[in-house]
C-alpha cells in the first residue's frame, strides 16, 4: 500500500500544463504589430499622412457606430454601478 502512495506522490514525471496560447492567431497578430511599428517608425511622413486619411473615414462613415459604442458601455457602467 505504501509503495501505492509513494507512486502517486511521485514528481519523477510532472504533467506540464498546456499552453492555451492559439500560435496562429499570436504570430500573425504579433507580426502586423510589428509591420505597422516599422511602418510608422522608417516612413514616418507618408504614414502620417495615411494614418490621417484613415482617421478621417473612419470618422466620416463610422463616427455613429463609435457614438453608439460609448453610449452603450455608459449605460453598461451606469447599470453596473446601482445593481448592487
């Protein structure tokens, strides 16, 4: 019986725990991260100029969705705030 025991209790091979890091998803994340940083880092007129642009559409065609967005999460926080 105690033999028994001694083999359970025996850390001559751990389990080690898996990874829950989705490598595809971490790489090409990573990697557009670091692509834009370049970007902006070695062409840092052009992509100011691109960066502008882009935050002039988004703004002009998506500026209801972020409004909507902001007002949602206050009335989230609102909620969240008197529920106790």
């Amino acid at each position: 019986m105690l033999d028994q025991v001694r083999a359970k209790l025996d850390p001559a091979s751990p389990e080690e725990p898996e990874s829950t890091l989705n490598k595809p998803v971490f790489f090409i994340s990573a990697g557009l991260i670091i692509a834009v940083c370049l970007y902006g880092a070695l062409f840092s007129d052009h992509a100011s100029l691109v960066f502008s642009d882009l935050q002039s559409w988004l703004l002009t065609n998506l500026g209801w969705l972020y409004m909507g967005s902001v007002a949602g999460f206050f009335m989230l926080v609102i909620y969240l705030a008197f529920s106790r």
